[in-house]
C-alpha cells in the first residue's frame, strides 16, 4: 500500500456546505427556544408599558383623610361621642376635665335610661340658663364637628338617674334617698363626706312616664333634679333629652375607668312594676288551677 494512502474505514471529511447548514440549524433551533420562553414569561417591554405606575402615598393622603372624617363623624353620629366633664358636680366618679365616651347606639334601638346609669343629657330648659359659653377656635371647632371634642355650643349635663317613669322617689333631711319605698344606700358613688340631700331635700315625687330623676354624686355641689322642681316636667328630664350613656372615662389614661350601675340599684323589690305586681301575679298563677279544678268536677258529673 503506498504510503499517504487513506484506508477505506476512514470517515469522509465534511463539506464546508455541510457545516455552514449544520451551524445555520443550531442558530435556529436556539432561536426557537428563546421565542419559546419569551411566549410563557411574556415580553418584558410590553409588560411594563402595560402596568400602571403605584399613586405616590401623597397622593392618596387626601383620600384617606377624607375616609377618616367620615367615619368618624359617623360614630359621632350613631355610635359613641366623647364628652369634656366641665364641672366637680360628678365627684368622685367623674372629675373636672376628664373625658368620657358616650352610647348613642342603643338609644336608636329603643332602649331607655334605666336606674343608676350616668347619663349626658341636653338642657331640659332653663338648667343652665345664664352660664357663660367658653370660645372655641377654628381647630376645637374642627374637633368638635368631627367627634373628638365635645361642642361649647351645645349646654349638655350629665348626672346619675335616681329614678325613672313610674318611679315614687323622695329624701328627708338627714335621712336617706327612698325610692319606691326603698332606702338607698349610695355610699358606693355619692361624693366622701356628701349627704344623700341634706341641702334639698324633696319629694314625695312619681316621675312621668317617658321621664327621669336625675341627681350629681357630688350632692352638695350639684344643680340636678331638685333644684329645678319649677320648671316644666317639675325636675324630671324627658327620655327624648337623653344622649345616651356614658359606659366609660377615657382620658386621661391614669383615670380609666368603666362606669357600671352599682349594686344597690338591683335591690330585690326595687323596680315599682315589682311591688304592684304580687297581686296579679297570684291572680294570674291561680286562675289555670281553678279552671282546672272546676273542668275536674265537671267531668266526673258526667261520668255519674
């Protein structure tokens, strides 16, 4: 064999026109798979164009407190207020400058003040009569519209209800409050060294129906239903008049504090509907006895 001569197992050298078509296949085969991902991820430039750019937080600031008012002049309006103590005529429960939240949600669903509760109420008529109207400023009135502060405009009390429509309640000089022919023993909220009315005393009084008796726990410094006896209604506050009910004193914090009706008002045989019942009652219990008897008796005469 001579030499330089190539066996015939050897493999055939590729053409330049075969490794320009080879590489031309890759280019594409590659090309398809890019396409390919581009098509399941989306393409990145139109993506972006398509997406709407996040408001800036001062943009929506506005907003959010415009939302905020809003739902704070609603609680205002149906929910709770808060209320300044402008007076000592609540001492110890309530102390001048406190702030508390008041209940006016459930007045809306018919409820109606009920016996130890301390509620905030607006003049009656002629109550505050000649007190002075503090000003207020442009940011307090502000306060004031939405809820946060209570309004200079509006001459509101707040006072213990003592007694309610139907109600007989009455206090002697150097004796105790009696209502319904119950003496209270109020040593739980009446002001330290205060006596139940030794300075006025009242009464026999019944209450009108849609009414209440309204007394301060500070009693010696405190303009409340007895001191108004001339005046339309004789003292008693109409349910109409009511707020609502003060449940707690919010401000400041050191002073937290709920304010439930204390246990003397859940007295056995305290509440008037109680002590004139007995007698319908016993009426109302026996009635289905008799009737029962009688129908017994008259069975067996017609089984004889």
């Amino acid at each position: 064999m001579a030499v330089g001569a190539r066996s015939g197992h050897d493999e055939p050298e590729e053409r330049p026109e075969q490794l320009a078509e080879s590489s031309v296949a890759m280019r594409d085969d590659s090309a398809g798979r890019q396409d390919d991902a581009a098509d399941a991820e989306g393409e990145p430039g139109q993506s972006d164009q398509g997406a709407k750019k996040p408001r800036s937080f001062w943009k929506e600031l506005p907003l959010l407190i415009g939302i905020a008012l809003l739902l704070a002049l609603l609680i205002k309006t149906f929910l709770v207020q808060a209320f300044s103590i402008p007076s000592d005529s609540m001492m110890n429960t309530l102390q001048r400058g406190d702030r508390v939240l008041v209940d006016k949600l459930t007045p809306w669903f018919g409820s109606e003040p009920e016996r130890g509760e301390v509620v905030v109420f607006h003049d009656p008529g002629g109550w505050l009569e000649g007190e002075p109207v503090p000003e207020q400023n442009l940011v307090q009135e502000f306060l004031s519209f939405i809820g946060l502060m209570p309004s200079a405009e509006d001459k509101d009390l707040i006072k213990r209800v003592i007694a309610v429509g139907g109600d007989t309640v009455s206090c002697k000089e150097g004796g105790k409050v009696v209502l319904n022919g119950k003496p209270l023993d109020e040593t739980a909220y009446i002001y330290p060294g205060s006596t139940p009315c030794g300075d006025k005393p009242f009464g026999p009084i019944t209450v009108p129906e849609g009414s209440i008796w309204v007394m301060g726990d500070n009693r010696q410094n405190s303009l409340d239903s007895r001191y108004h006896q001339n005046l339309s209604g004789g003292g008693t506050v109409s349910n109409e008049k009511v707020v609502g009910r003060a449940i707690v004193v919010a401000w400041p914090v050191t002073r937290w504090a709920t304010l439930p009706v204390p246990d003397v008002f859940d007295q056995p045989g305290l509440s008037q509907a109680l002590t004139v019942a007995p007698g319908a009652a016993g009426l109302a219990g026996a009635l289905p006895l008799v009737l029962w008897r009688r129908k017994r008796h008259t069975s067996r005469h017609t089984a004889r």
